[in-house]
C-alpha cells in the first residue's frame, strides 16, 4: 500500500505538542513552509518501535508539504533502545556519501524539552511498502522483483565502505553475534522482569546453545563484516509507486558495525515464520504455508544476494544465523509486548500478539537447531554465487566494485551476436538505401514514407532487432502490463519480440552507437528519437488504458509520437519558464499555448504528442508542471510550420511549431497526476540523452572511416593527404577523443544501470558536454578532409554535424549540464 494509507490519527499516549514542534521545524528544517498556514499530525502504524508521525504543513496559498518526525517513545524505555540519534547518524551519512536509497534528513532534536523526547525530521517517501510477507494482492511476477530488490538493496548496503563515509566507528565490526546474543539476551531478561513467559527457560538455553556455536569468522573484523541495518525485512522499504525499485530503506534503529550474514538471516526469516500475523495463532513460514506464487524460493534469494555482494554461500553456518535471528526476533517481540502492557507501545493493537510471535519465534529457532539440514552445501546449478572476497576487497575497497563489475565494458556474448547481426544489416541495407532516402527526402514527396522503410522494418523485427533500448526492467514490467493474457507473450511470439532484447542501457551502449553511424537507421529499428523517450514515459508512467491505446502501436512500429516541450517565447531550458496552460475543467483538460521543436510531429505517422505544461502556477516552482497525451487530431492542435536545422528539414520526421488553442482533452490522459511532470521529465531524460550521446559516437567513428578513405585516396601536393604530417596529429587527436568520449558515454550508462537517473546525474551530464563537442570536431575535421564535397549533400558529413550541433542545445544546453557538473564538484569538496 502506499505510505500514505498506513497513516491513524496520533495515539492519545504518543500525542505531542504541535506548537512547539511547528516552531522547532520552521527554524531548522530547509525549506519548511513559512508562515504555515496550520500544521497536521498523524502516526504511521506500521512498526512496532519508535513513534513515527507524518508532519503535514500548509503554506499560504494551500499548498501542503509532507515530513516525517521519528522519536523515541515516552516513559521508561530499555537501556540503548531507541537510539534515534544513530538512526539519524547513518541515514546522514548514507544519504550524503552514498547510493543506499535512504530518506534525506533535514535535522536532529537532542532537546527533550522540545517534545518530550528526542526526535529528528527527514522527507516523507511517497511510495509502496508491503507490510504482509506474502505480497497478498500482488502479481507473481512483481512479487519476485520486490524480493530480489531487496535482495539487491541489501548487497547494496553490505557493500558500503563506512570508512569512506565516515562510520568506522559507528560500531565493533569483531565478535558481532557473541555481543549480540549478550545484549539481546539481557534485553529479553529486563522485558520480563516481572512474569516469566511460557518460553522463558527455553530462551535461556537458546542463548546458551548460540553461545556454544558462534561461527569462526565472527571473531575477526574482516571479509563480511561491515554495515549492518540490524532489521532488514521487505516491510521497512519503501518502494517507487510506478518503478519497481527500492527508494527508502527504513528503521534504522538497529544499525551498527558487525557480522553482514545476521541482516541476511534476519531478513530471510519469512520463509522460517510469519511475524506479521495480528491473530495470535498461525506463525507458519514460506516453508510451512506453502511459497506465494512468484517469490523466490529461499535458496534463489540468498544466491541473488551473494551473487551481489560477491559473499560465498552461507552453508556452513546458516543454521546458527537462523537460530540466532529468530533468538534476537524474540526478544525483540518480548519487549514491544512489554511496552504494551505498559501503555506506550507504538504498533497500536497489533502490539499486544507481539508476545505470542516472541513465543512461537523460540519454538520455531529449536525446530531448526533439531534439523539436520537447512541448507543445501551449494545452490542449485543455474543459480551463480561467489567463492569469496573480490580483489577489490583485499585492496581495501569493499564499497565500490565487485567482481562481477571486472571487465564491465567488454560486450557480452548475446550483445556481441546482437552487434554483428546489426552491423550486417547497416551494410546490407541501410547504408546501400540512405541515398534513396535522401532523395525522397529533398523532393516534393517529402513528407510522406519510403516504401522501403516499412519494409526494412519488418525485416528488422523479423531479426530480432527491434525495440532493442528497452530496459530489462522496463521490458518485464511490459510483460507484466500488456501481455498477461496467455493466448500473448509466449517465447518467440511476435507480442514477445516487441519487448526488445532484455538489454541493459550499457548493453544498448554499443549497439546504439551502430545506429548512429546513418541517420535513417535508427526508425527502421524502431529506436528512434522521440519515440523511445515517449515509449519508456508510457512504460513506466502510463496507465494501462494508456498503454494499450498508445503504446502498443508504438512497440509496433505502426504510429509514431512527439515530444511537446520547447517553446519559442521563454528560454526553455529552464523547464520553470514554460507558459503552456493545462487547465481542468470538469472531466477534461484544456490546453492553450505555442510549442515550437517538436520532432516527429511533421511525420504523417505520428497520432500522439506528449506534452509538458502547466497545471497549476501558484504551485512551487517544480511542482506546477504536468505531463499530458494529446492525439496530434484533436481540435485546435495546429501544426504552423516545419523548422528547418542548418537547412534541413529531417523530412518526413521534421521539427514542428504547433500551437494549441482550447485543445480539449480527456481528464485520463494525464500522466502519474498534476504537478509530476519534472518528475516525469528526468525519468525520461536521463536515458534519452545518454541514447543521443551513443548515436553520437557512432556518428564521429562513421565520419572517421570516411576521413581515412579520402585521406588513404586523395592526392594533394605530390603525396596522399594520409601521408602529411598535420593530418597525422590530427587523425590521432580525433581517435583520442572518440575513445575518451566512448568510455564517458559507456561509464554514464553503467552508473544509469546501477544507480538510477539521479545518482548518475553528474555522469550523465558530462557524457551529454562531452558527445556533441567531441563528435564536431571529428565530423569538422572529416568535412575538411573533403573539402567541398564535405559540405555538399554529396555525402553524410554535413548532416551528421548539423544534427551534433544542435545536440549541445537540445534536451539541456552544455551550460546547464557543466553547471550540474559544477554544482555537484563542489558539494563533493564541501563533505
């Protein structure tokens, strides 16, 4: 469920005082509306810990902004339980220094005057958490990638190198569990000082048995041990409301330095137990009830994450860190029982079976112990798994690279065979038909489609070349979306062919830049600007009514779209400036405005424009623009002229200025809802730049090869132009920098993979500055190279430049992006 749906009004024993807590934020969180107009307090009552409130602060003009305050709870608590201050200790350092998906935290309030308690604030993360184990509710095929996300947020975690962040002492990372059953043993004694449970004695022996069998590695501070989250479970991530992937990890209470195999017990004990149950009688496990259709059996998760974090297979000790996972679970349950009985338990009344599940968690860690086997000595064959530390490691770098990253920019054999058969096709096809598509494109039947082009693109299709930039998430979720009907998606099917080739954006990386050698090549594969862009905004952002009325004839190939964004009275690449209006009224939007650049408008396939304006001025600056679908024949969309680049008009694609008055649209047409559309826009951007910034490569080594033909053919002052010295430099300073550029472009798609649009902000930027620039300079020099023919239509130079040139403006001129370059340089310093 969303986050927003686990909100209750504030329970009576954790109400706090509003005023002074307004006064407190308005003074030291960043950006807290001021004057608020009035302030709203509600509890999130999911979690068991320490109280945590959903702040809601309304500004003039009624615009809300959302927080949320974490603070220990009130009256006599156990002694260093609650630690809120090292909650906010490692979500700062992580936020800051990592790509740990964390909430950022604006302030720590150590003053328990202020309150009551100590407390800190940090964003409120609109998103999903699945509070049931079982994923009741959700498809089979979602439900494996939440579990393998976390599987992979947890390697992420594991891999982080706190001295780098400044966290070495933040915690012992030696004898971890010996510590740890000492404390949580002393833990469970305190919360039933006064009424021996059922378990109790049983307990006791548990923590005897663990004692007696704590693994050898536990002992040294080396290879596995590091950050530890401390409880770690699907329920405590925060998921994107559209993407499948984690955006928050939660409740970090339990944080400390120490033994890494713990998190990963502690986290797989839903296939040992369901903790979630509120009924008190039931505490069956995966392995009890059966596993959920769609989530990974325990053995796929565990090889997932050690796979990751390059960890060897836990076989030899599993059963201590299950036995001592449930042991720690257990005196954990006993105490939030304990807080009940005392009136100041934060789960609400799911608090009071917490002693039940503490019960049910000491049977269930002596039915392990009493097995012979809980683990199988090695995985299942398919199921990848390291043998040990990576070399990385060993140099001290455990947060960086892991072996499976060596080598990162060696093609795989899969896109070796997707290359070759790609570049075939280019000579085969393409290259022998741009002519014909030339002149087609200068003569009077410009505007319309070469025959052959449908035709290629068929065959295309047929050679498994088709929709190749999809991304291997995003083409799952299309899956999932589009074909879940049996008679669709079968292997091999055609529906199936339509989702590309399960290609990572480094993947794509190489054979993108195969299509950028020809300008005409990129359409046929249907892996062309603005559709692709347009395509992924529909995959991840669309709804399914969206999808299937626009999307599939896109993955199709049988419409085309445009991009609405620029327009020619404000500066645009500040998107804030856009004066296009999106106006509700009733159950439609009317849009009024002038955009100008809008490619592939011109083509006589395009149906749909995705376009940004705005639908609410008042709003804050980001939050006033929405994104909307706009079918190119509704009334009052009027496409003025075709702009021409350099003289080229890029017919039959083209670049259009339309206007639109009283354009009447469905209200269903827009998308992910108001005031998301810059949300939209870097979600679409980031990979549509970096596709542009491959092209480009392509283009600078097409425009190489020509180079050296004419060089190696033409004869000027007795010898060739091969053979003088000034083209040698030259010749070489352009294959520098194509490399350098290619590695840049190949290092951004990597991080794009890894890290998401925002982490690899800085990256992608300098791909962007460095492609265009790098490519002109090579396309010039080859033009030179030609002399007159270069700057004829004779030949590709002159089109393949002009289209790099206007690549240093659109989608973010080099400015913008050396200023984010910048921006993000001196943050660096300033940590």
């Amino acid at each position: 469920m969303l986050t927003s749906g686990l909100l209750r009004p504030v329970d009576d024993a954790h109400a706090i005082d509003e005023a002074a807590l307004l006064r407190y934020a308005a003074e030291h969180v960043a950006g807290f509306p001021s004057p608020a107009r009035g302030l709203a307090l509600t509890q999130f009552g999911h979690g068991q810990s320490n109280p945590t409130y959903c702040i809601e602060a309304s500004a003039p003009g009624g615009v809300t902004a959302r927080y949320v305050l974490r603070k220990k709870p009130p009256g006599a608590i156990l002694q260093s339980a609650h630690a809120v201050e090292r909650e906010f200790q490692v979500l700062k350092a992580l936020g800051t220094y990592t790509d740990v998906p964390v909430p950022k935290v604006f302030c720590l309030c150590t003053d328990a005057s202020v309150i009551g308690t100590p407390f800190y604030i940090m964003e409120h993360l609109e998103g999903l958490i699945y509070p049931d184990n079982k994923l009741t509710g959700v498809t089979p095929t979602k439900r494996k990638t939440i579990y393998l996300a976390a599987a992979e947020t947890l390697a992420a975690i594991h891999k982080v190198d706190v001295t780098a962040i400044g966290l070495q002492k933040y915690g012992r990372r030696d004898n971890y569990c010996k510590r740890q059953v000492e404390r949580w043993g002393r833990q469970y004694l305190s919360s039933t000082g006064e009424g021996k449970p059922a378990r109790y004695q049983k307990m006791l022996d548990l923590a005897h048995w663990l004692k007696e069998h704590i693994p050898k590695e536990d002992s040294s501070a080396g290879f596995g041990t590091g950050l530890v989250h401390g409880d770690y479970r699907v329920d405590n991530l925060v998921f994107h409301p559209t993407e499948d992937r984690v955006i928050g990890v939660l409740d970090w209470e339990l944080s400390t330095l120490g033994n890494q195999m713990c998190d990963v017990a502690y986290s797989s004990l839903p296939y040992i137990i369901d903790a979630t149950t509120s009924t008190g009688y039931s505490y069956g496990g995966f392995e009890y009830t059966g596993i959920p259709d769609g989530i990974p059996p325990l053995e796929e998760y565990l090889a997932a994450y050690c796979s990751i974090s390059a960890r060897p297979w836990p076989a030899a000790s599993w059963k201590f860190y299950v036995a001592f996972s449930l042991f720690r679970g257990a005196s954990i349950y006993a105490g939030v029982y304990h807080r009940w009985t005392m009136g100041n338990a934060s789960g609400g009344e799911r608090a009071r079976f917490s002693g039940k599940i503490a019960n049910a968690m000491v049977d269930r860690a002596w039915g392990i112990i009493n097995r012979e086997n809980v683990l199988r000595e090695q995985p299942a064959r398919g199921m990848h798994v390291s043998n040990g530390p990576s070399q990385e490691f060993q140099r001290k770098h455990e947060g960086s690279i892991s072996t499976k990253d060596q080598g990162k920019f060696v093609p795989s054999e899969k896109v070796m065979q997707l290359r070759n058969k790609l570049m075939k096709f280019m000579e085969d096809y393409i290259y022998p038909m741009e002519s014909e598509f030339y002149k087609r494109a200068h003569s009077t039947s410009r505007w319309t489609i070469h025959p052959e082009e449908e035709k290629l693109k068929a065959l295309a299709k047929r050679e498994g070349l088709w929709n190749l930039f999809i991304p291997l998430d995003s083409a799952a979720r299309a899956r999932e979306l589009l074909f879940e009907d049996m008679s669709h998606g079968s292997p091999g099917s055609s529906e199936e062919l339509l989702l590309g080739a399960g290609l990572t954006n480094l993947e794509y990386g190489y054979l993108c830049e195969i299509m950028g050698r020809s300008i005409w090549a990129p359409q046929i594969f249907n892996c062309g600007p603005p559709d692709t862009g347009n395509m992924e905004v529909l995959l991840r952002y669309g709804t399914k009514e969206q999808q299937k009325q626009w999307l599939v004839p896109l993955l199709e190939g049988k419409i085309r779209s445009g991009f609405a964004m620029t327009e020619p009275q404000v500066a645009s690449s500040d998107a804030t400036n856009i004066e296009c209006s999106i106006s509700r009224q009733g159950d439609f939007y009317v849009i009024n405005g002038t955009k100008w650049w809008t490619s592939g408008a011109m083509d006589p396939r395009c149906q749909i424009l995705v376009l940004m304006g705005k639908t609410d001025f008042s709003a804050p600056k980001h939050k006033q623009q929405s994104m909307i679908l706009v079918d190119v024949k509704t009334p009052g969309v009027q496409i003025r002229r075709p702009l021409l680049v350099f003289g080229f008009d890029d017919a039959p694609h083209g670049h259009a200025e339309i206007t639109f008055e009283n354009v009447r649209v469905p209200a269903t047409n827009i998308l992910l809802g108001e005031g998301r559309g810059f949300e939209i826009a870097q979600g679409r951007l980031g990979p549509g730049r970096l596709h542009h910034c491959m092209r480009l490569i392509g283009a600078a080594e097409r425009g190489m090869n020509l180079m050296v033909e004419r060089a190696l053919s033409r004869t000027t002052f007795g010898k060739k132009i091969a053979q003088h010295g000034s083209f040698l430099a030259d010749l070489a300073k352009c294959r520098v920098e194509l490399e350098q550029a290619r590695l840049l472009v190949l290092e951004a798609a990597d991080q794009l993979d890894r890290h998401g649009n925002k982490k690899a902000r800085g990256i992608l930027a300098m791909a962007k500055v460095a492609a265009p620039n790098m490519a002109l300079k090579v396309l010039d020099m080859a033009m030179q190279v030609h002399g007159g023919a270069g700057l004829s239509s004779d030949t590709v130079l002159s089109h393949l430049w002009a289209t790099a040139r206007t690549l240093r403006i659109a989608d973010g001129p080099d400015e913008v992006h050396l200023g984010t370059i910048a921006k993000l340089e001196l943050q660096r310093a300033r940590m």
